[in-house]
C-alpha cells in the first residue's frame, strides 16, 4: 500500500535519554508528557554509517496509523532522532 511502515509504536520511558535527538523537542520530561498523551510520535532515523539521517516526515506533521488497513490514529511528529 506504499505506506510508511511503524515498528515501534510505544516505548520506556528510560529510552528517551539514550536517544540522539536532532531536531524539535528535546526536554525528557516535556517528551514524557506528550507521548504519554498518545497524540505524538518520535520520527527515528535508521542507523546509516556515514551518512545523515533521513526522516519522511517534518515537524508537527500529522500521521495517520493504520491497523489493519484502516485509519486507527492520527498522531503528530514532535521530535527527530
């Protein structure tokens, strides 16, 4: 269906340090308050050696999830990594 695909949708909340963020919301707690809220999603990049990283996807985009092949959430990217 040439959608994006999610393979994380969740995560501890003691990942959130470990993670190199790039662009947008970088405070840990203000991070917590909003994927807590399950409106907002981190964009990760994949790990490309020597190269930038490459995301789909700006800042504040809205994101449709699908489940199933149907519309179950649309979520915003508040963050890069």
């Amino acid at each position: 269906d040439y959608r994006p695909l999610c393979n994380i949708y969740g995560v501890e909340k003691s990942i959130l340090p470990k993670l190199n963020f790039i662009e947008g919301e970088t405070d840990i707690q203000q991070l917590t308050s909003y994927l807590e809220s399950g409106n907002y999603v981190i964009e990760i990049s994949a790990i490309n050696p020597n190269e930038s990283p490459e995301f789909l996807c700006p800042l504040n985009q809205e994101v449709t999830i699908y489940k199933d092949g149907l519309p179950y959430k649309t979520v915003s990217v508040i963050a890069r990594a």
